[in-house]
C-alpha cells in the first residue's frame, strides 16, 4: 500500500502535535506535583549544632553517631510542632504577613532542609513568590527549631543536675552514718589520744614482758646446766608461768589495739571519699547551673539569618523535575501517537482485505457466462 508525501507530512505534524501536548501536560503534572515556584524569591538561614556529647561528670565529648542526629534534625524542623510554632512567630503580625493555610501546606510544599551529615551545619531554606513571606517564613522556622531545641537542652540539662542531685543526697546520708559510726567507734576507745595511748601501753607492756621471758628462759638454762649431773631440771615457778600469761595477753591486746585504729582509719578514709565525691557533684551542679542560666552550653548556633532576598532564583529541584515530567509527557505523546498510527495501519490493511475478498465472488459471478459462451 503506496503512502503519499502529503499523507505522510500530515501524520509527522500529527505526532509533533500530540508530542507537544503530552510534553505541556508532562510539565503541568510535574509542577503540580512539586506544588511551589519554578521561579521565586529564596530565601536561607544557615544553623551549626555542635558535634559533642553531654555527660554527667565528665566534659563533653563528640557524639559518636553524629550523622543520625543530623537526619533526625532534618525530621525535627519538618515536624508538626515547629510547624504550629512558626506559624504564631510575632514577624508575621510585624510584617503585615500571614501564611494563609494550615502549617502542613504552607511550610511543606516551599520548605527546603539540608543537613551536612558528617559535618555541623544545617540550611533551612523557603521560596515563595513574595521576597517578604519568603523570609518571614525562614525565620519563623529558624525561631521555631531554636525554641525547641533549647527547650530540649533545657529538659536534658534539668535531667542530669536532677541524677547529680539524687547521687548527691544518696552520697550525703552515707557520709553522714560514716561520720556517726566513726565518732562512736572513736568514743568508745575514749577518744583518738586514748586509743593511741593504749596502743603505745601494749606495746611498751609487750616489749618488756618479752625482755622479762627472754631473761627468765636464759636464767633457767642456767639453773638446769648447774644441776644436770645430780638432779633433773626443775619446771618453771608460778611467777614465769604468770609472766607468760601477762605476755599473751600483752600481744592479744596490742593486736587489739592496731586492728582498732586500722578499722578507723578504713572508716576515715571512706569518710573522706565521700566527702571529695560530694564536693565534686556540688561543682557539677554549679557548673550546669551556671551553664545553663548564661546559655554557654546550648549547642545550637545560628551563624546567618534569613534576610530579604532582592532576586529570583531558580528552583533546581523544581526545573528538574519539570523537564522530567516535560521528557516524559513528550515520549508518551510520541509513542501513542506512533502507537495510533500503527494500529491504524492495521485497520486499514484489514478493511482492504475485506474489501479484496468482497470484489473477487462477484468479479468471477460476472465471468462464467462469458465461458460458456
């Protein structure tokens, strides 16, 4: 089947024209999907968030899963309570301004979050079609995510003087029973220069009852060797077996005497580690105290404002997302009307078939007279 140039022109416009169409339609569904400008004012704040860790007694070190709490800020700022927060933020009255819509749809489909994950920085970015909304609505947010994070550091900080101020109490009731059995153990030696002056008296006792029994053995060695060859040694007399028994007792109480004052000094030394920890806890919670009342320990810094922007710009993510959809729209048009032309063909090719068939019964009818004539 013979196509002319005319026809064949008519069906190239043709699927030009459902191209272009399935490319404006393409562009219109990616717009609507992106749902905010192609062109239009941005405007950018730029915030740090420390990279360190809190502790409790212990300066802050870096946190070791940073980059999570870098994308968990990303979900904070889109959260619905920044949202409600920035929409009640007094720039808006003072600006005249009003988001016109519910938070979800005002903040969500204009508001741009970008984190650096391995680095501190966070951009809070809005474009609109009006420069002054654009950066009423940054700061809104800006303002909104600093109220909640201080609030946060806030609760986190009255979190940790509250478990230095339980260890602390828990710290002081133990120092003060270690004070009392101390102060009673010592009293009831009669006081520390009593018991070191019993001490002294046991082992002054000891040394001479030993001495005394040293000079008594060597004495009845004596007496023995002088008496070997005629009678056998006597035993010892009351008064060295006394002796014996004064020496004994002598050692039991000097032992006495050095376990005594070994226990108070255990006690002594455990009075005093309590003390020093107490010491250091109450530093703690001056330290967070004052941190907290001077803001040095809040983390979050905001290093530039949103500001008026005097330009439009582009929204790349928008115009990708437009020639994709334009792309696509062109590529569905072309094919359908490729598709269309095709299925065409094959009407066609049927409907000349038919029409062949139709023609060649009567076509012979017509003949067979001819022949037998």
């Amino acid at each position: 089947m013979h196509i002319s140039k005319g026809a064949a022109l008519t069906k190239l416009v043709a699927a030009l024209a459902i191209g272009v169409l399935g490319a404006v339609v393409g562009g219109l569904i990616a717009r609507a999907i992106a749902d905010r400008p192609l062109i239009g004012y941005r405007s950018e704040s730029l915030l740090r968030l420390s990279q360190v860790e809190p502790h409790l007694m212990r300066d802050d070190t870096l946190r070791p899963a940073h980059e999570a709490l870098m994308r968990e800020q990303e979900l904070i700022i889109r959260s619905r309570r920044v949202f409600d927060t920035a929409v009640d933020d007094p720039i808006w009255k003072a600006n005249g301004l009003s988001p016109g819509r519910s938070p979800e749809e005002f903040f969500g489909r204009s508001l741009t979050v970008t984190a650096d994950p391995r680095g501190a920085l966070l951009r809070i970015s809005f474009v609109h079609s009006n420069a002054g909304t654009a950066a009423a609505a940054t700061s809104a947010i800006t303002n909104a995510y600093k109220d909640w994070y201080r609030r946060y550091e806030e609760i986190l900080n009255q979190e940790r003087t509250g478990m230095l101020e339980i260890r602390a109490t828990s710290v002081s009731q133990q120092l003060k029973r270690s004070e009392a059995v101390l102060a009673a153990a010592i009293a009831e030696q009669g006081g520390e220069t009593m018991l070191e002056g019993k001490l002294r008296e046991a082992e002054r006792l000891q040394a001479a009852l030993d001495d005394a029994l040293v000079a008594a053995d060597a004495a009845n060695a004596s007496t023995a060797a002088k008496s070997a060859a005629t009678t056998p040694a006597t035993l010892p007399g009351d008064r060295l077996v006394r002796l014996r028994q004064l020496a004994d007792q002598a050692r039991r109480d000097a032992t006495a005497a050095e376990r005594t004052k070994l226990s108070l000094t255990q006690m002594r030394n455990e009075a005093d580690s309590l003390r020093a920890e107490l010491a250091r806890l109450d530093a703690r919670m001056a330290e967070l105290r004052t941190d907290g009342a001077f803001g040095s320990r809040f983390s979050l810094s905001v290093i530039s404002s949103a500001e008026i922007p005097l330009s439009r710009s582009i929204d790349r993510e928008v115009l990708l997302l437009t020639l994709v959809g334009v792309a696509a729209g062109a590529l569905g048009g072309v094919l359908l009307s490729l598709c269309g032309m095709v299925a065409m063909r094959i009407l066609h090719g049927e409907v000349e078939k038919e029409r062949v068939k139709g023609v060649e019964p009567s076509t012979s009818g017509l003949e067979s007279p001819h022949s037998a004539n």
